[in-house]
C-alpha cells in the first residue's frame, strides 16, 4: 500500500482545523446569546416595554391619581401636601384602558380610558359624591433625566374640578385627614378657606324667593351674599363647595373676558345669562355643582374657538 503524499496529509490536516475553527466560533455564539439579556429583560420586564401593558399598568394608574390630586391643589389654591395625603387613600379605576399611538422614538405612548376615582371615608366633594368619573387620555413618556417616566392628561377636568371642592363629610374611622397628633391647630391640613368644614344644609326648596339671608363666614362666593336673592345665589351662600366652585368659575369668566375679542365677549355676557337662569332652576346641590361645571368647561370651549351654540 502506497503512503500518503504529504501534500495529501497538509490537506486533510487543513480541512480538520477549518472544521475545528468553525465548531468553536458556533459554539462561542450560542454561549454569547444566553449570557446577552433579552428585551424584556431590559427596563422592568415586558410589562415596561408593551405600549399596551403600560396604558393599564398600576405604576401608571398612580402616576394619574398624583396628577389628578395635583391639579386639583392647584386649582384650589391649597396646600399641595394636604392633597399628597388624600391621593394615598384614594383609589384609581380604570374600565377598558386602550392604546391609541406609540411614538417609537419618544418612546412616547398615548392612551385612553374610563376613569373612575375613589375618595377615602370621611371626605366627598359638592353634592356629596365621593366616586369621580370621567373618559380621559393620558400619556406617559420617559423623563429626559431618565428618572421614572412623565405623564399627560387631557380631558380630565370632569374630575380634577370637583375634585377641588374636597370638604369633611363627618368623623370617620381612618379619616386621613384626621390630625396626626392632639394638636389641631398644628397638624390639621388648610386647604383654603376651610374647605374641609362640614357642609352646610342645602336651604329648603321655595316657591318664591325669600328675604336675603346674612352674610355667612364659612362660604365666600364672588358675590355679596347679603344681596343672595335667587334660589342659586342662596344655596351658593349656604355652602362652602359651592361657594369655591363660585368663585373659581368666576375668576375664569373674569380672565377669559380680559383676553376675549368683541365677538367672544358678545358670546361671554350672552351665555352667562343662560347659565344664571339653570343654575337658579336647579333644586339641588348637585344640580348646581354640576351647571358650573358645565358653565366652565363651556367658557373654555367659546375662548379655544370649539363652542357651538345651542
């Protein structure tokens, strides 16, 4: 039998330590690929990369219960850290949380759903309500400091306007705004002109308006209540809720005024006749909170050009 050449043998030789090259750099591959994290790995899981996990995550649902509790400070004028207090016993729900967009590159995502918020005992807003509802969109991006995320919300005021009209219900096992300590005067929350005093009795329901009635020290509208002739004017005069959703309707009739042109000023006198009249019409306090509320979203509406007469 004839030996192999050696040109022979240095091919086998090569064709043998090709092979070995190729299976180690195989093998190295696989082994990079388990030891490389995944994508849902990265950034707390899927449920922090799945745009539509994120619209009804928990972390999001507290992010818009701070808002909505921070804007309602805000537009009450009061101590943010009395609100902070009540948003922790509070209880955020969200019916059917949809995804409308995400924004790849913001990693931005725009959502929307039906939101109803819980009150803690011991607490409601004008009218007695202590469940909020409204359909609101919100979105929800990374900070720009990479320190949590930063969220949005739009069409909450259904919500964030009542929700400024907070006031004590009576004594409550738990109440959180109870004070921490004996000292009432040191540790009791002021939210601005007392608003969590307990409401006062809606006046009785008259066919006819009845001597104006003294001015009143727990609720303060924007007008003179010593003048309260009408069936609203003296429910408003009766009730500090009311009386805070008075003034606060009041200063915005007022700016949008300042800033209208002739036309939307013209619009501005014409429909607060209109709303006067409902709000003397309503029989109740809820009635009342409720054409305020609609009274401002309306001013709203006529000063960004969406109004439409009816």
């Amino acid at each position: 039998m004839r030996r192999p050449s050696p040109t022979v043998i240095a091919i086998i030789a090569g064709e043998l330590v090709l092979l070995l090259l190729v299976y180690v750099f195989v093998g190295n591959r696989g082994d990079a690929g388990r030891d490389k994290l995944r994508d849902d790995q990265v950034a707390g899981g899927t449920a922090a990369t799945d745009p539509e996990k994120r619209c009804g995550s928990q972390r999001t649902y507290d992010l818009i219960k701070r808002e909505l509790f921070r804007r309602a400070a805000q537009l009450r004028g009061s101590d943010q850290a009395a609100f902070d207090r009540l948003a922790a016993y509070s209880v955020v729900r969200m019916d059917a949380p949809m995804l409308q967009s995400h924004d790849e590159d913001l990693d931005r995502v725009t959502c929307a759903g039906a939101l109803a918020l819980d009150l803690p005992p011991g607490v409601a807003v004008v009218g007695g309500r202590r469940t909020l509802t409204a359909n609101i969109g919100y979105a929800i991006q990374p900070a720009a400091d990479g320190n949590g995320e930063v969220l949005t919300l739009t069409s909450a005021e259904g919500i964030i306007t009542p929700l400024a009209t907070l006031a004590r219900t009576g004594s409550a096992t738990g109440d959180p705004l109870a004070p921490a300590t004996t000292n009432d005067s040191d540790d009791v929350p002021d939210l601005g002109d007392d608003p969590l005093a307990p409401p006062a009795a809606a006046p009785p329901v008259q066919t006819a308006p009845p001597p104006a009635p003294p001015a009143r020290t727990n609720a303060s509208p924007s007008f003179n209540c010593r003048n309260a002739r009408t069936r609203g004017e003296i429910a408003v005069c009766g009730d500090a809720g009311l009386a805070s959703l008075d003034r606060q309707m009041a200063s915005q009739f007022n700016t949008a005024l300042a800033r209208a042109d002739a036309e939307e000023r013209a619009l501005l006198q014409r429909t607060r006749s209109r709303f006067l009249s409902y709000r003397d019409q309503c029989r109740s306090d809820s009635c009342i909170a409720d054409t305020y509320r609609g009274r401002m979203r309306e001013i709203q509406d006529i000063m960004a050009g969406r109004w439409q007469g009816r």
